[in-house]
C-alpha cells in the first residue's frame, strides 16, 4: 500500500525519507515500509496524479483558515 499525503496547500504528494530513523521519528515505529529509489516512488504513484515528491516530511499544525470567505480590498466598491 502506498500512503499518499497533502502539502499544506492541499495538493497530494508522495513521500519519501532518506533514512530509517527519519522515516520512524516521522511516522511512527510500526509504520510499514520498503527502500526505493525515487524514480520507482514516482512511478508507483504516477497512475494516482501524483506528480510531486515530498523528502523528510516532517509534520506541522494545521495551517488555520478563517471561517468566513476573505474579501480583497480591491474588490470592495465605496457606495
């Protein structure tokens, strides 16, 4: 099974570490997982539309969004 995640924009990466220790500080001791080079990353989520490759993820909060919609300045028209 390939684990596919989201960059803080929204769009789905795949991910790759550079090292064991990295990869289990990251996502846990008994997260499944094989050596591969990044090409065959690539190519095992090609077929998803995933075109982007994340190296060392390392999690942060949640970018906070606000509730209501954010209007531009530029679009508020004085009555």
């Amino acid at each position: 099974m390939t684990r596919v995640f989201r960059t803080p924009l929204g769009d789905r990466t795949a991910v790759g570490f550079t090292s064991e220790h990295r990869l289990i500080a990251t996502l846990g001791p008994e997260q499944a997982w094989i050596s591969l080079a990044e090409p065959a990353l690539r190519a095992l989520t090609a077929s998803l539309g995933v075109t982007t490759v994340t190296v060392d993820l390392a999690f942060t909060a949640r970018v906070s969004r606000p509730l209501t919609p954010v209007v531009p300045a530029l679009a508020l028209r004085a009555g």
